[in-house]
C-alpha cells in the first residue's frame, strides 16, 4: 500500500485523527474501521510515509499495524525516526509491537512455533489500555497470528499481558504513552477487542467521539460547495449503494446542480429501473435522466457467449451511452463517482484487489479528460458500513442501503451463454421471488449476496402427464466478510423448498431448481 489521502484533502481538517501505519497486515483496514466505530476519524498510510507528510497530518495517535515479515530480516519494513519524534501516543499490534520495541532497544527473537488462532492472555499490569478489560483475574480470549516474539523489553516499558507461547504478549510505557500487543485487538475473535481500541484512541490519545453520520455528513458537504462552487456535476446513478449515497449526498449539498444519468442496460432486476427513478427523482426530487437502452444492449449481446467478451461490450456501451446523454449537457464541469475508501487504498498498493478491477467497470473510463470533466468523489474517505449509515441519515430507504452488491454487466453476467430478454425476463421473475422470499422470512440480511442465475440448458419435467423440456435456475447465497473467499449459506430446507416450488409453479419454462453448494474458493461466487 503505498500513499493513502493526501494530507492535503482531508475530509476532516478540523478533527483528531488517528493514523495507521501499513506494515502489510491483512487487517490493516480492519483496524482503522475499528478506530472509527468508536467515532474517531482514521486514516491509513504507508510505514515508510515521509517526515513532513506525518508532521502535517498533526494525528492525535498512531497504531502501528501488523505485518508478514520478520523484524529481524534484513529487509524488515522498519519503524522510522519521524514516527518517534513526533511524541504521540503509539499502540503497536502484532509486528508493530515487535517493530516498537526493536527500535527503541528492545530484543525480538524468533519463537518455537507460530502461534496461531485462539489464545489466553493474563493481564498483569492496571494500566490504561487494558485497564477494566475482561472479567478481572480471567485470562483474555485473543486472536494471534505472528512467528516473532518480544524477548526483552525496551528501557522503561512493563509487561501488560502473558500468553503460553510469548512471555511479553503485552507492553507499555505509561509515561511516554507506547503501547504494544502481540495480539489482534481488531478481530472480532478477541474478547473486548473493541474496548481495547476505544481505551487507546479515547482514553489514551484523547479523541473525542465525534466522527458520527451527522457530522461526517456536514464535513462532506462543506468540502462538496467548496469543490465546485456553483457548477454543474454529472453523475452515472446505477441504483447500487455507492452511487446512490453520492446522489444523496450530492442533492442535499448542490441540489439542483447534481444531475444523475440512469442507464437501463435491460440487465437490471424485475422493477428496478422503475424503483430508482421513483426513490430519485420522485421521492428526494433530484434530476434523473433516465436512458432506456435494453434494445441497444441486447442488439450489442447478440449472440455472444463469452462471459469477459460480454463484460467489454456491456461496458463499452454503457459509456458510449452515457457520452451521448454528457454532451447534451454542455455546462458540466464535474464528474461524481462513488469511489470508497477501501478501493483508494487497495489501489493504491499492489492493485492486485478485485475491488479495484471492479470499480474500473463502474468509472466512466475516458470521459473525465475527452470532456475536461473535474472528478468529485465525496466517498473516497469511507469505508462501507459508513456509507450505508450515512446514506440511511440522508433519508434513503433501508432495503437501498442495506443493498447486496450487484455486478456492473448485471443479468449479463447471470445468464450464462448468451443473453436474450426471454432469459433476462425468466430470471429477473425467478430471481425477484428468491430475494422477496429472503426479505420476508427475514434472512435478506444474514446472507452477503443472493441471487438466481440461468442455466441455458434443458432438463425434463412433468407437467400433469405431460413430459416437459425446460430451463434451468440456481440459487446462489453466500456468506463473506470481503468477497475473496466466502461460504455457501446455509439457509434452511424448507425455505429452500418454499422458493424452489413458487419457481417452478409460477414461471412457465422453468423446470428445475438447483441450490449451489460451492464455497470460494474453489468456485467464484458469479457462475459467468
Ligand atoms: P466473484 O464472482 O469474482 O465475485 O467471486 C466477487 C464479487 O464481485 C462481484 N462481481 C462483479 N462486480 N462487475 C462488477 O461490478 C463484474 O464484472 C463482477 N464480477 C463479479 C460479484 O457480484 C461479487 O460480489
């Protein structure tokens, strides 16, 4: 991960900041999520950010994360000088913890083995980061993950907590206000971990709780008017939870100056072009133009298999479209997108994220610069659960927000082989009874995505006597924390049952049902 927001264009010029330092952890984002549900603003950046940028951010507190390497490699991502200097309270977790205490003249030494999974710590010393954590005299249920651990501590610092397999599981200098856990407080595994980061950033760095949805939407406008002052900005409105909250957000900062181009490609759910317009333009009162291009896409489809070939195309035309509607509208200046945070870090490292390959669907690639179009991305500082509590206090409805994710080429990428509107038509119905099913039994929200896809294959059924050759729906329920990987949901037989049977009773040319048992990996949580 390389630079984060720059300084510069800080959503929160006027509130305490927390940094995270990246030493490369899988949980790096978890931590500074963490940090803001406990209301205080966070943000991360590279181990290795200069001096002068650190300075500038005047953060009340710095958490260093953990990391995959090894602190005593000789290439280890090492703690800088400037961190120190800066004399604000640090809390290192993991390898931030090792990297802490070997610059300051600690020893860190390879274990006997890893330690990996649930562990006990006991808390030995009253201090203000564990203080009041746990049940008193029990040991703590953690989370832990590391090869390394602290053998010596460094000149002033006392041992916090012990676990079986690291002696120093804990560390603190109360007077300089350093702090280190060989364990995840971020993960949900460990027991009062949130308590933990809440005595660090409130107790310990003195933040107040101040990062709410209200407040994170004031800041947000603000910044929006003095962005573009009083000129236009267009934006591509997809119904997703993204674009939707910068429409939002948008209205209630500009009003009229937003104006929003819905596309319906044809690829969309049973009803949902008409659901947008309604919560849009007739409900919030924000200018919506709505292209009806079902045609234009299934003419373009036409006939095409491939699942990537299907993708380039929906894409291409969809900007073309949207291209066409911009130039009707020649005093634009500013192009809104609904760019999240975590696809600012992720792109801003390796890249390797799908998050990113994703987003670059969504983005009008192009059009900024053929139209001198200025970006505005008012999301580009949260992650999503802030976007959906915010989108709720900006007056959208619960079921928008609350939205599973939905893929840029939509029913594109559900109806495998080739597309045509009696495919799209069957599994838009089939479709729409699976999700109203889960909505009214009340596992919508226990589930991450669902959804029905087309099999274009024909398999035998009976109908009164008659034999009949039919296509074929799976049902497709995952459950994941980040989409890479993510596991079949386990929903109950007899709902299964339910939607299975309406199904096939309701919707003519459809014989059978399938429920997908695949977890990722193996499969992809898309058939394509
Ligand atoms: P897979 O199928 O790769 O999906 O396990 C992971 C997540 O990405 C979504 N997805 C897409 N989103 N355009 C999108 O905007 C796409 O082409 C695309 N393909 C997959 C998928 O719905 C899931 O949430």
């Amino acid at each position: 991960m390389k630079a984060a927001l720059r300084a510069e264009e800080s959503p929160a010029p006027n509130r305490a900041r927390i940094l995270i330092l990246d030493f490369g952890s899988q949980y790096t984002q978890l931590i500074a999520r963490r940090v803001r549900e406990a209301g205080v603003y966070s943000e991360v950046h590279p181990h290795d950010i200069s001096a002068e940028a650190l300075k500038a951010l005047q953060a009340a507190g710095i958490i260093l994360s953990g990391g995959p390497e090894s602190v005593i490699g000789e290439n280890a991502p090492r703690l800088s000088d400037a961190v120190i200097e800066l004399g604000v309270p640090l809390l290192g977790i993991c390898y931030g913890m090792q990297a802490l205490a070997a610059k300051l003249g600690g020893r860190v030494e390879s274990a006997d083995h890893r330690e990996f999974g649930y562990a006990e710590v006991t808390l030995t010393e009253g201090n203000r980061l564990l203080g009041g954590v746990g049940t008193s005299g029990d040991p703590l249920k953690v989370w832990m993950s590391h090869g390394d651990r602290v053998e010596q501590l460094p000149a002033g610092f006392q041992t916090i907590a012990v676990s079986a397999n690291a002696p120093l599981a804990g560390m603190a200098d109360t007077e300089r206000h350093y702090y280190g856990l060989q364990f995840h407080p971020e993960v949900t595994h460990t027991q009062s971990g949130q308590q933990i980061i809440e005595q660090f950033v409130r107790g310990i760095c003195g933040c107040r709780s101040d990062w709410t949805a209200e407040n994170i939407i004031a800041d947000h406008i603000d910044r929006v008017r003095a962005k573009v002052g009083s000129q236009r900005v267009l934006l591509g409105l997809s119904g997703g939870v993204d674009s939707s909250v910068v429409a939002a957000l948008l209205h209630e900062a500009i009003g009229n100056q937003l104006i929003c181009v819905f596309v319906d490609n044809g690829l969309l759910r049973l009803h949902e072009g008409d659901q947008v317009m309604d919560t849009f333009h007739k409900h919030l009162g924000v200018q919506v133009v709505r292209v009806n291009a079902e045609e234009e896409f299934l003419a373009a489809l036409e006939g095409v298999a491939d699942a990537e070939e299907k993708r380039k195309i929906i894409g291409k035309l969809f900007i073309r479209i949207f291209e066409r509607e911009a130039d009707k509208l020649s005093d634009v200046k500013w192009l809104a997108q609904g760019t999240i945070y975590p696809d600012v870090i992720e792109s801003a490292g390796a890249a390797t994220g799908k998050a990113h390959v994703i987003k670059s669907h969504h983005n009008v690639g192009g059009l900024p610069e053929r139209m001198k179009l200025k970006l505005v991305e008012p999301l580009r500082d949260l992650f999503k659960d802030e976007v959906r509590k915010i989108g709720s206090a900006l007056g959208l409805p619960q079921d928008l927000v609350g939205r599973h994710p939905f893929p840029g080429p939509g029913l594109g990428v559900r109806i495998l082989g080739v597309v045509k509107k009696e495919y799209a038509d069957l599994l838009r119905r089939a479709d729409d009874i699976f999700i109203g099913e889960l909505r009214k039994q009340g596992l919508y929200d226990q589930v991450s995505q669902a959804f029905a896809v087309f099999l274009p294959v024909k398999s035998v059924g009976v109908m009164g006597d008659e034999r009949r050759y039919d296509h074929v729906i799976a049902l497709r329920a995952v459950e994941t924390v980040d989409f890479m990987t993510a596991r079949w949901a386990r929903l109950p037989f007899e709902f299964l049952d339910r939607v299975a049977s309406r199904i096939s009773n309701e919707i003519p040319g459809i014989s059978r049902v399938t429920y997908d048992i695949s977890n990722k990996p193996p499969a992809t949580i898309e058939w394509e």
